[in-house]
C-alpha cells in the first residue's frame, strides 16, 4: 500500500519544489529594474483598495457548517466507494437513501432562508 | 536507516514544526495555518502506519473540515484578523507547569510500556472491507449516522439563526 502512497509524496515534493524552483531562478536570473508601478501589489489587474486583512461577513459561517456536514458524509461515502465494485444495486439504494436524508436538511436550510445572502 | 524510518523522522518534525508554529506565531492566521501543516503531517504519519482510512478521514475532517471552520472564525472575526496577538497571558506559568507534567506521564508511560509485536497479520482489504461491512451488516448504522449528522447539520443552523438575531 505504501508504493501507491509512494506517488503522493512525490507530487508533494514536486509541489513544494516547483514554486520554489521559479521564485528562486526568477531572483537569481531575472534583471532588477524596480519602478513604483512594478513594486504595487497586483490583484488581478485592478488597483488593490484598503488592507488585504479585512473581516468577511458572518454570513459565511453558515455555509462552513453546512460544508462541514457535508465533509463528513464523505467519510461515510468514502468506503462505500472504495468497495463499490463488490458491492450490489442494495447499496446504492443504501447510500442513495444516505444521502437523501441528508438533503432533507439542505432543504429545511434552503427552504428557512438561511441561504438567502443579505 | 530505512526509507520509511526518514519518511518518519520528516513527517515527525514536520508534526513538531506546525505545533510549534501555530503555539508561537504572533498572528493568529499564521497559527491555523501552522496547524494545518501539523495535520497534514500526522495524515502522512497514519499513511505510514499503513491506516489509510484513518489517513483519509484526517485530511478530510481535520484538514478539510475543522481547519477551514477554525480559518474562517479567525476571518469572521474583526479584532483578531492581521493583528499580532500576545502569545502569553497571566496563566503561562500553570500552563508550562500542566504541559511539563503531561510530558512527565507521557514519557514515563512510554518508557516503561512493553512494545510487543502483533501476532497476526493485519487485514489487507482495508478501506473495501470497511466499506463491505458498512454496506452489509452494519447497513442500519450507517443509515442512522444519516440521522445524526441531520440532526447536527439543523442544530447548528438553528443556534446559528439565534446569534444572528
């Protein structure tokens, strides 16, 4: 089982590597000509406005709860996908019955405005 | 020493390294990030102990689930975004005192703990038998954990609506 995992780490070492790899060729080969236009910050073309900490709404919050629920039905979905392939029509129906439990509670959240963005 | 002994020996002080972070970084963002990295490694320590659901489940609960809420109450939350803010208060010295004592039982526990090798083979199916069994005799479980992951997913709301109002 470790070989498998053997490729993970190797794409996070590729993954670490590779950003570092460009900063560090970037200093050490591009010319150094700085202007104030080129020192701003960039964020996406625009003129950044006011301070990158800024406090986002606490409307946020509901949908990282639901997002948490919904992560954690993953973890139970999890092996029933690793075994699907032993597994009969009876467990789809099973976790198709999983999920539609689950969706009763997306719907009450929909259905009493906590989704509703003001 | 073998591959999976440095593996180890990397992913430990990758551990060590996040919960040193996020106990010492002055900017609490900085911290849950430090944390992650300390979760990270711990999932990477479960893949090494050959537990893959066990690895699986810490990326997705702790590093996917709790980390991200803990993230977004630090940004949901106005006096503490970018500010530094002080690593001690008044109660470090109880607190040093608590962390030297546990440390003290912990490491007496694991030097006296007889470390016995298991005598039967571990299991090799892994996360498909898990799912096998989840699908087959333990089905109404599993269908009740539905339940009460519904019943988490509505409370929550419910206690949300009231701190908004």
């Amino acid at each position: 089982m470790l070989n498998h995992y053997a490729f993970v780490g190797l794409f996070g070492v590729v993954a670490i590597l590779f950003p570092v790899a460009a900063l560090v060729v970037g200093a050490l080969a591009g010319p150094r000509r700085p202007t104030p236009a080129k020192r701003a910050r960039y964020e996406c073309g625009l003129v950044s406005q006011g301070e990158s900490w800024v406090q986002l709404r606490v409307q946020y919050y509901i949908y990282a709860l639901l997002f948490l629920v919904f992560d954690v039905e993953t973890v139970f979905l999890y092996p029933w996908a690793a075994a699907y392939g032993q597994l009969g029509l009876f467990a789809l129906v099973e976790a198709v019955i999983f999920l539609g439990i689950l969706v009763v509670g997306l719907a009450y959240a929909w259905t009493h405005g906590d989704l509703q963005w003001r | 020493m073998s591959l999976t002994q440095a593996v180890f020996i990397l992913l430990g002080g990758m551990a060590v390294l996040g919960a040193l972070g996020m106990v010492t970084l002055r900017n609490l963002f900085h911290s849950a990030l430090a944390m992650i990295l300390a979760l990270f490694s711990i999932a990477g320590i479960y893949v090494l102990l050959e537990a893959e659901f066990l690895a699986v489940v810490q990326v997705l609960v702790y590093v996917g689930a709790i980390a991200m809420l803990i993230l977004f109450g630090i940004m949901l939350t106005r006096d503490i975004v970018g500010r530094a803010s002080a690593v001690r208060n008044r109660q470090w010295p109880l607190a040093l005192a608590v962390s030297a004592g546990l440390l003290a039982v912990l490491a007496v526990a694991l030097v006296r703990a007889a470390w016995p090798l298991a005598t039967y083979a571990p299991a090799q199916g892994g996360v498909a038998d898990l799912g096998l069994a989840l699908m087959g005799p333990y089905a109404l479980p599993f269908e009740v954990a539905s339940v009460l992951l519904l019943v988490a997913m509505v409370g929550a709301l419910i206690i949300a609506r009231e701190a908004r109002e």
